[in-house]
C-alpha cells in the first residue's frame, strides 16, 4: 500500500498534476528539500511549494527504481530529470536538462503519505543547469 501511494505520488508529480499529488497527502504532511533549505507543512504550503517548483522545473520527471522499508518509513531511489528556467535562483539557466540521482524517504499516516524528505545534490543541478552553485546557494540560503 505505501509504495503503490509513493508511486502514485511520483506519477502525479511528473504530470505536474497538483490536485492529484494532494489527494495523496496527509492533511498535516511535511515536505522537506534540504537542498532548497524548504519545508512546506499542511496542504495550503505544499500546494505552494509545488506550484513553485512546476514554475521552476516545468518538464519535473521522476522514476523510482528501488525502495526499501522498515514498516514505518519506505526509502525510495532514483531519477529525477528536470529543466531549471526562470528567475527564481537568480541566475539564468542554460535550458539544458539535468538528470539527477534522488533518495527520497517517506512515512505514513491514517493512509497517506505523511512526510517526504527530497534529496539530491544542488551542485550536480546546478552544473549540468550552466550556473553557478555558489549564486544559487546565495539566493536559496542568504549566504
């Protein structure tokens, strides 16, 4: 049941199907991008956080190619292919498309997904995007 949640989850997200990705999540749901350093909590902020990354990652594509649970929380692997445009970094992309290993760990409450916590690496974004990673930390962290 979990993992058919997660991948539906991943379907939705690589349509860019917001109203579905929602319907899969816990009212309280805590979606976490250390990357970013973003946090989206309950339904309003994640409908948010995925309107501005769609904004930013129009063509956001995800497979999942493994996964592993311990009952609790089901850890996933894969790809994530996505197209950096727009200003939100302040930089100017390339219109390149990166393609970017991602690990993705997700717990579970009352039948939906109750946290997602996002990983990949900025820098690999950044370089295969033809920007700086230093001026993208800059924008996204204040530093």
């Amino acid at each position: 049941m979990t993992y058919a949640l997660v991948q539906a989850l991943a379907l939705a997200k690589s349509r860019q199907d917001i109203p579905a990705a929602l319907d899969l999540l816990h009212p309280d749901m805590l979606l976490e991008t250390p990357a970013f350093g973003t946090t989206a909590k309950g339904r309003a902020e994640n409908e948010r956080a995925l309107r501005h990354f769609f904004a930013s990652f129009p063509d956001y594509d995800v497979t999942l190619d493994g996964h592993a649970s311990d009952g609790t929380t089901l850890a996933c692997w894969g790809t994530a292919r996505m197209t950096m445009t727009g200003g939100r970094f302040g930089v100017v992309p390339s219109g390149d498309r990166a393609e970017l290993p991602v690990f993705i760990r997700f717990t579970f409450a009352n039948g939906l997904i109750a946290s997602e916590r996002f990983f990949f690496d900025l820098s690999a974004l950044c370089a295969q995007s033809g920007v700086s990673t230093d001026a993208v930390r800059r924008k996204v962290f204040g530093s």
